[in-house]
C-alpha cells in the first residue's frame, strides 16, 4: 500500500507500524498486538489499514497523551469486560475475569432466590414479653382507652380544614382582602411604598 501525501508525514512511523501490522497477520500464535502511542493521523490510518486488513482494531488511553491502538484478530475479538478493562487503563486478566463473572452468577442466583422466597422479618422476641414488667399486660389499651383530644389545638371538624376553593378564587378573595385593608389603612399604604 503506498500512502503519498501520508509518507511525508511521517514515513518511518509508518513504514515500522505497516510492517508490525503485517507480522502480527502471518503470526498464527498472536491474538492481539498493542501499539506504542501515536498521534490522531496515525491512529486513523492503523484504523484503517486494521479494516481492510480485517482486524478489530481499538483504541485506549488519553487522548493526545498515551492514545494507543490495539488489534485482535477476528476470532479473537475482545469481550466487552475485556475492552472495560483497557478503557479503564487496567491490563486484562482473564483469569480474573472468570472469578468476576462467577461472583455475577452468585450474585444472581442469589437474588433470584430472595425473589423466589421473600423472606418475612421477624423479630427474635415480642417487645410486650420483654417489657411486660414496664408496661404490664393492659397497659396499652387503658391508654387507648384514656385518649382525649388536646384542647389547645382547637376543636375543628376536618371537614372545616379542607378547602374546596379553586386557585383563582383564593387568588381572587386574596386581593380583596388586601384591597380592603388598603382602603381601610391609607396611612399605612404610602409608608410601605
């Protein structure tokens, strides 16, 4: 492949990418090949050179720092765990991951069994048997029984409390209130402005 106005960008960049990228194809044994860190124009064109060539190709690190490109074959693709991982910075362990996607299972499992069998929180003992020497055995109902209403609260219905009006009309009666008192209190109406 030749890349004329590319080649006068950086010729042995590229030339040294083309031939590690050509290696890692003929190679039977390799999976994945990382490359050092390049700049954007280089990364686009290993992009490209890893379609035509039939690669999944990826990038990882930050931008204009350590951004580097990796490629698998495709029978090797990487799993979504795996490319989680180098997005993170992390190297990947398969190993590792294994033990991850077991503790999912379980994880899992478990709470489809707490979905299954919803477990009914009971407490180990009866509160009344505890404290049955406090508050004795009818204790509770001679308190009930004693309620009475407190008298500094008021004495109104709730059926008084709720009110029925709309928006506008509490809007409305609002202004002739104050229009009232406005009219009632001149004196106090140009203090105020």
């Amino acid at each position: 492949m030749k890349w004329p106005l590319i080649m006068t960008y950086q010729p042995i960049n590229i030339q040294k990418i083309q031939k590690r990228i050509h290696e890692f194809i003929k190679d039977g044994t390799q999976e994945k090949l990382k490359l050092e860190p390049m700049d954007k124009v280089l990364r686009a064109i290993v992009h490209d050179v890893a379609e035509v060539a039939g690669l999944a190709s990826f990038s990882f690190g930050l931008e204009e720092d350590d951004r580097y490109v990796m490629l698998w074959k495709k029978e090797f693709a990487p799993s979504d765990e795996e490319l989680l991982a180098y997005r993170k910075g992390e190297e990947w362990d398969p190993e590792k991951n294994k033990e991850l996607q077991r503790q999912r299972e379980l994880e899992e499992q478990l709470e489809k069994d707490r979905k299954s069998n919803p477990s009914k929180d009971t407490p180990s003992s009866n509160y009344r048997d505890k404290y049955k020497h406090l508050i004795g055995d009818e204790a509770a109902k001679e308190a009930a029984r004693g309620l009475v209403s407190n008298s500094q609260y008021g004495f109104v219905p709730s059926k008084n409390k709720q009110d029925s009006r709309t928006i506008e009309q509490v809007l409305a009666d609002t202004r002739a209130r104050k229009k009232q008192k406005v009219e009632h209190n001149p004196s106090q109406s140009s203090d105020t402005n």
